[in-house]
C-alpha cells in the first residue's frame, strides 16, 4: 500500500482498515496455529461464537468445524452454534448447517429449537439458501421431523429453482430412512421429479428411485423416453444410476425377439424371373424400437471421460444389444488400460468376463495384454489369463508370438509368474488342440532346465496333457524317462515315474517300465519321500502287469494241453513266476521299502504286498492299480465368475466381500420378459393432460431451432395467416429508420431525463411529442395507402 495515501487519507478510515488487516492476520495465524496442534480454550471459543461481529462468529466455527473433523468434541459448543441458525449472513449459515448434520442426532431435543429457523430459509429469495435448509433438515436424522420434512420436499418439488428441486431429489430416501411410512408421498413427489425438464434434477431422482423402490417399473413408463434422450447431458453419477435403471427396466419390459436372416442369391436375369432367396441358418436378435433409442442414446458415453461409465455402457450392450453393439464398446473398454493402476485392474476384470464369452472381439488387442516389468501380480495374472483365452482364436503368427511371450515368462525369478506361464501354455494346449503340438515342443524344451521349479510345473502340466490323450503321447513318456537322470527335484522324478507306471499297459511290446524300475532300485535310499512312494508304486504296477501276462499265458497253454494234472501244473506255474527276475525285482523293493524311516512308505508297501499276495487272484489289485484315472481339465481362473453382471463390484471382489465392507448387496440381473408377457408399449407415450414437450439435448438445440421455425411456417400456412404475417412484416420494414433517426430519439430520452427540466418545459413536450407521433402516424398510413395502390396497379399490369 502507497505510504502517502494513509498521510492524505481519513484517520479514522486508516485506523478501522488497519485493525481489520491485524483481525485478518490474526485469523490466519490462528487458523495455522491450530492445525500445527495449537488450540484455543474453551471460553475463547465460546466468546467468538457468542460475537456479533461476522468476522470473530466465522473464525469460531471454522475452528469449531476444524475440531469436528479432527475427532473431538464439539458438542458443548451446541448452543452457542445452533443460536446463529438465523444469521443472514451465507457464509455463516453453511458452517451451522454443516455442524447441525453431524451432531443433531446426538443432542435431538435442542436440534428441534433450530427447525423453525430453517423453515424459515425454505422461504428465502435465494436458491441456494432454500436447497441448503431443504438439505441440511433431511439430514438431521431425527424421526420426530419426517412429516415436517415431507413438506419441505413438497414445498421444494414445486420450486422455481432447479437446484432447490435437485435438493429434493436428494432429500427423498433420507425422509424415507427417517419414516417409511411416508412412502406414498415420496412416491408421488419422485414421479413428478422424474419428468422435470432439467436434466441435473432427473439424475438425482433416479438416484432416489433405485434406493427406495427400484421394482416400482410402473413410475417409469411415462418417462422412460425423457429419460433416454436426458441420459447424454447429465453429470457422471446420474448417468451410471439411470444407465443401471434402464438396463434393469429394458430386461423386464422388452422381450428378446430373433428372426432368421434370408439371403439374395442372384437377381432374375430377366424383369420376368423372380429372385431366389435361401433362409439361413443364422439367427439375429429384433430390436424394440425403444431398446434401440436407449442403445443408440448410450454410444456418445463411450467417450465419456468416467471410466465406470464407460463399463457401464459396454453392460448394457453385452446384456441388451447385438454384438455389433458389443464390438463398438471393445476399443473404449480396452483404452481404460491406459488409466491409473486401480482402473487398469478393473478394466482388466471386465474384459476377462467379455472374452470369455466373445473371445474373437478381443484378438486385435492382443498387444495390449502383454506382460511388463512393472505390472502388479493382480494385472499380469489377467493378463496371462486374455492371453490364453485368445490364443485358439488368433493367427498363427499371433498365436507364435503368444507362446514366446509365455516362454519368456517361465523363466522369469517369479516363482508365481513361473507357474502362471507354465499353466498358461497347457492352457492354450488344451483349448487348441490342432496346435497342442507346439505347446507340447515349448513344454518339453524346459526339462533340462536346472530350475527345479519351473520343471516340476512343467511336468504337472505334461501329465495332465498326457492324460488327456495317452495313445498319441508314448514317445513322450519313453523322452521324459531319459531325464530322469538329469532331474533333481523331487516332484519332477515323482510325476516322471507316475507317468512311466501309468502308461505301462498302453504298449506292451514296447514296455519301459521294468527297466526304468531296475535302475531306480539302484538308488532307491538316496531318493525322497515322495520318489520313494511313486517307486513302490511303479514296482506294484510292474509286477501285476507281470502277473496278468503269466496267467493268460498259463491259460492258453492249459486250453492247449486238455485236462492235466492240476495241482503240479499251478505249482510249477507258481515256481516259475517266483524266479522270474520280476518277482526278485518286487521283493527287493518290498525289502527296501520294509526297513525305511517313513511310516507312511512301509504302510503302503505292506499294502501293495498283501494285495499281490496270491498271483492267482489279482482281480482286486486290478480294480485299485489299474483303475481308469479321470482326465484332469484345467478352467479358466475366472471361469467361476462368468455368470456375474458385469461392472459390478462382486465381479473384482468377489461374493465374499460384498456386504461386509459396507458394500450394497450383489443384484442378480433380471431375466428377458416372456414375449406376450411385457407390458403396453403405449405406456411410454407421452403422460395424460396432453404431449409433452419434446427434450432436445444441449448438443442438437441449435438444429431444434430451425426445426421449430419450420414448424412455425408450417403453421402459419396451415391456419391460413400468410397475408397477416405479410402485413405485419411490411409495416416493420416499410419506413427504414436511418441513424439520424436513433440518434433524434436518443437525444430526446436524455433531455428528457435531465434534472433541471422544469414540469411546464415537460408538458410542453409531451404535447410537441404527442403532435409529432400523430403526424408520423398520419405519414405512415399515407406511404402504406400509396403502397398498396402501387402493388394493385402493378397486379393489374400483370394481369393484363
């Protein structure tokens, strides 16, 4: 500030500035001294909120309302703040009304000394002063208020101000938590909201709707189209509300329709000839014309800049539209990767549960979902998942690509991304059976690694490929027995040996087995528990299969020699299987599995003897052995979560979740109604008492301009009024007014609104004036006679 102003200036005027900048200054430094941890005592603060200057009352509820949120205790302050509940001042009311939220419910019998005060503001000429007191009574939380909040929202539902009735909106499900008794008004005040013509107002009123009667289909049919054409202006939150509304409302009251598709072969040749037309096998989806207003109304949303809007519209057209639909919503849905880490995540989610269902939508993208090195365990487990979820439906170099990325990965020091990878492969093996084969190559490529993890998820993955067709992979078995002697974990020599005891029996000519379990044997005490078991088992399978053979043999010889002395015959038969080098094998395992340390191992060795006891009888052994294993089948992770509604949050979550968090619960969607069973169409015309208005959105008002000046010549042409409104126009631009002409009359105004003019000079010329308008007048009529004697004569000219 310029030092020689205050020497000039008013002493007084310079004293009352300069203590209310100290007042200023003071209140900062208090404002930062209590957020450092500073604070004010009790009676400090109690004499600013008894105050009556603005400035102290604002500085005292503003540490008040710090403290509130700080989490302590506020509430002696009670009083002191309700009693300003009536202070003109703006500022002053937002901060009571704010402090009255959060603690009316704990001291309710003083909150109802505040109510007539607000009352009062319901009535006051600013808008935003009216919303405030209609929102801060719906809030107060105590029960006693209800009908009295009734009225407000009433009172708020015909206001002048949009805001007031947006506060209305809002205002309605919480008289409902107070009351629910008063459902009947509240139903009939949300009725009206839902065809206001402002469109900020229609979004909190579908907010309302689904919190306190989302069944109620019937309030909707009248304003289902306002709805529609409203849904592109409106802000973010009202969009998801009404954009789940719909969907809700299009399930139940349009039937899901299909016809089937006739096709032109060729044209006649000839104007004679008739077209051939074959109807195909292909089925497409009707639309309703009021389902394809909703869906064509949804598309602008996809460049919305909300990310859950956007799922939101995908929903509606992957459980409404056609997939053409669908496939516009794809490139949106796959732009939100591009987003923060959260919607990444739950982009990812979304698109998992789509491909499942139409994987071939998303093979375009596939780079997209390629692993990077900062990606969060929860992003590139879904993104492993996309891949193998389109890897049937890709190219051949796509498809090549996708393999290397994976191979990549399983050699990554991750050991949950090693695994991942590794399930991935024999996921893609699995769901493509024509390019199992390169899947099987790029498997049986890490036998050799020397990281023990990744080969035993490799043979996990292995077995359950083999499993799946055991005839076309016996090579396979005869290869992954040559490692074993290059594999040093455990679970990997465990799977390697299940597998050469499980497949034994498939090529008996060629059986490894025997020679497999005499190398084994050799090293039997330096292998672990669980190689141990799978040893005892493979000699078991090894010895029965032995058995099976020597008394088919047995009985094909005794059918060939007739009737013999039976008991020498079976003992010889005895004897010799005894000293078979099987047998020998079979009992020096037995004998190696007796004397071991684990328990569990001599229990299963006592077992396998006691069932292989007698080599005449092995029907039992047979049935425990040899049983058919069932053929393991490896889902998708997220298959469990197919039938979710997408864009839920139980989708990302889970169902578990759900509710414990204060979430609200999950909602099935609705099924299509059954056709026949939907309700009237003429429903949704326009409500009783006459058409309503048409809404233009803010996008198209300047062609609905035009469009109502062409409807405005039509109708002047149909009432039959174009000579009037020719007349009219004539006169208006008949005498052209030139600028000395506004500046005459502006002259005049100011003349006449001199000070110094005395009431004779006025009357003087008013007359004057009086005179010169009937002149004019006079002159006017005159022109327009001379014209239209003009125009006749020139009709007469033409005429002739």
């Amino acid at each position: 500030m310029d030092s020689s102003w205050l020497q000039h200036a008013d002493p007084n005027q310079a004293r009352d500035l300069t203590v209310e900048a100290a007042q200023v200054l003071g209140i900062s430094r208090g404002l930062k001294g209590g957020s450092s941890g500073r604070t004010i005592s009790f009676t400090k603060l109690k004499a600013l909120l008894d105050s009556r200057s603005d400035r102290e009352l604002l500085e005292g509820l503003r540490r008040v309302i710090s403290m509130m949120y700080q989490n302590k205790p506020c509430l002696p302050y009670f009083s002191s703040v309700v009693k300003n509940v009536a202070n003109p001042n703006l500022e002053v009311k937002k901060l009571v009304y704010l402090y009255l939220l959060h603690y009316a419910e704990a001291d309710p019998d003083l909150a109802l000394l505040s109510v007539n005060a607000i009352q009062k503001s319901l009535t006051d000429q600013n808008p935003q002063v009216r919303a405030l007191a209609l929102r801060t009574m719906s809030g107060m939380r105590v029960p006693v208020i209800s009908q009295i909040v009734s009225l407000a929202i009433k009172r708020g539902v015909g206001d002048m101000s949009p805001h007031v009735r947006k506060a209305a909106a809002l205002a309605i499900p919480k008289c409902y938590s107070l009351d629910p008794n008063t459902l009947p008004q509240l139903l009939d005040y949300l009725s009206i909201l839902l065809g206001d013509r402002q469109y900020f107002v229609v979004g909190p009123a579908v907010q309302a709707f689904l919190e306190i009667c989302p069944d109620r289909i019937d309030l909707i049919h009248k304003h289902y189209r306002s709805l529609v054409k409203k849904l592109v202006d409106m802000d973010e939150w009202s969009q998801l509300a009404t954009l789940r509304l719909l969907l809700f409302y299009s399930r139940r009251c349009f039937p899901r329709r299909t016809r089937r598709v006739t096709k032109v072969n060729k044209k006649g040749f000839y104007e004679d000839e008739r077209d051939e037309t074959v109807e195909t096998n292909e089925v497409i989806q009707v639309l309703d014309p009021d389902l394809e207003l909703f869906l064509n109304a949804c598309r602008p949303l996809l460049r919305s800049r909300s990310s859950a809007v956007v799922t939101s519209v995908t929903s509606c057209f992957l459980y409404l539209g056609t997939p053409e639909y669908l496939e516009e919503g794809v490139g949106p849905l796959i732009g939100l990767l591009r987003g923060p880490p959260e919607v990444e995540e739950v982009a990812l989610c979304n698109i998992v549960l789509i491909s499942l269902s139409a994987p071939d939508l998303f093979v375009p993208y596939a780079s997209h979902f390629f692993l990077r090195a900062h990606d969060r365990p929860q992003v590139w487990r879904l993104k492993v998942e996309l891949l193998t979820v389109i890897f049937p439906h890709a190219a051949l170099h796509l498809k090549s690509i996708i393999l290397s990325e994976l191979e990549h990965f399983a050699h990554s020091s991750d050991i949950e991304l090693i695994r991942e990878s590794v399930r991935a492969i024999g996921r893609c093996a699995q769901s493509d059976p024509q390019n199992a084969h390169r899947c099987f190559r790029v498997l049986l490529n890490q036998i050799s690694s020397f990281d023990n993890i990744l080969v035993s998820e490799v043979l996990t993955v292995v077995r359950h490929l083999i499993q799946q067709e055991p005839a076309s992979h016996r090579k396979t078995v005869v290869r992954l027995a040559r490692n074993l002697d290059r594999t040093t974990s455990p679970e990997a020599r465990a799977t390697i040996i299940w597998l050469v005891g499980e497949f034994a029996s498939l090529d008996p000519d060629n059986n490894i087995a025997p020679d497999v379990l005499r190398i084994l044997a050799k090293g039997f005490a330096d292998e672990s528990e669980t190689a141990k078991q799978q040893i005892v088992l493979l000699a078991a399978k090894v010895y029965l299969l032995f058995l099976q053979r020597e008394g088919a043999h047995a009985s094909d010889e005794k059918d060939n020699a007739g009737e013999l002395q039976g008991g020498e015959a079976q003992s010889a038969q005895t004897s010799a299987i005894l000293d078979h080098r099987i047998s020998k094998l079979w009992n020096y395992i037995q004998l190696l599995a007796r004397y071991d340390v684990s328990y569990d191992l001599r229990d299963r060795a006592r077992l396998f003897k006691a069932l292989l006891a007698d080599p005449q009888s092995t029907q039992l052994a047979a049935l425990l052995l040899l049983a058919p294993k069932p053929v393991p089948h490896s889902p998708s992770p997220s298959e469990s979560r197919k039938g979710l509604v997408l864009g839920s949050t139980t989708l990302v979550l889970g169902k578990d979740v759900v509710g414990i968090l204060g979430l609200p619960g999950y909602q099935e969607l609705p099924a299509w109604v059954e056709d026949g069973h939907e309700p009237d169409p003429k429903l949704r015309d326009a409500a009783e008492g006459g058409e309503k208005e048409e809404y233009v959105p803010l996008n198209a008002r300047k062609t609905a301009t035009v469009a109502a000046s062409r409807r405005l010549d039509a109708a002047v042409k149909e009432q039959g009024l174009e000579k009037v409104v020719a007349a009219g126009s004539t006169r208006a631009h008949g005498k052209q007014r030139t600028l000395d002409d506004w500046l005459a009359e502006s002259e005049e105004e100011e003349e006449g609104s001199d000070e110094g003019e005395t009431e004779e000079g006025e009357s003087e010329e008013e007359e004057s004036e009086e005179e010169d308008s009937e002149e004019e007048s006079e002159e006017e009529e005159e022109e327009e006679e001379e014209e239209e004697e003009e125009e006749k004569a020139m009709r007469k000219g033409l005429m002739s």
